[in-house]
C-alpha cells in the first residue's frame, strides 16, 4: 500500500523522497516498484532520492557495469 502511495504521489511531483524503500516489500515487489520508478513513459522529469540497506535494490539502481 505504501509503495502505491509513493508512487501516486511521484506522479505529480518532480522529486520523490522514499526512506528504506524496501521496508515491508518482498524482493520481486522491490524489483517492480524501483523499475516503476526508473521508467520513461513520463515526459517530466523525476529525480529519486532513497535510502536503504537491501542488496536487491542497490543492484537494481547499478548499471551493466556495477557501478
């Protein structure tokens, strides 16, 4: 439910604050929702600012490289 919420409201706003985004979602819902966040369907632009200590987001924030 939070995560729809922050979502919903990243849709008006041009920057988005999530403190330990991963709390209370499983692995594949983390995925999905940090993907939600990085897609470019919207033409504004959103700057994400995070925190969190799961392994599984900070590999879906780095590149192909691991950076």
């Amino acid at each position: 439910m939070v995560a729809g919420l922050q979502r919903q409201v990243a849709q008006a706003a041009s920057i988005a604050l999530v403190d330990e985004v991963e709390h209370g979602l499983e692995p594949h819902r983390l995925i999905r929702f940090m993907d939600s966040l990085g897609t470019k369907n919207t033409p504004e632009t959103l700057q994400v600012f995070l925190t969190t200590h799961s392994p599984v987001a900070l590999r879906e924030l780095s590149d192909a490289n691991g950076r």
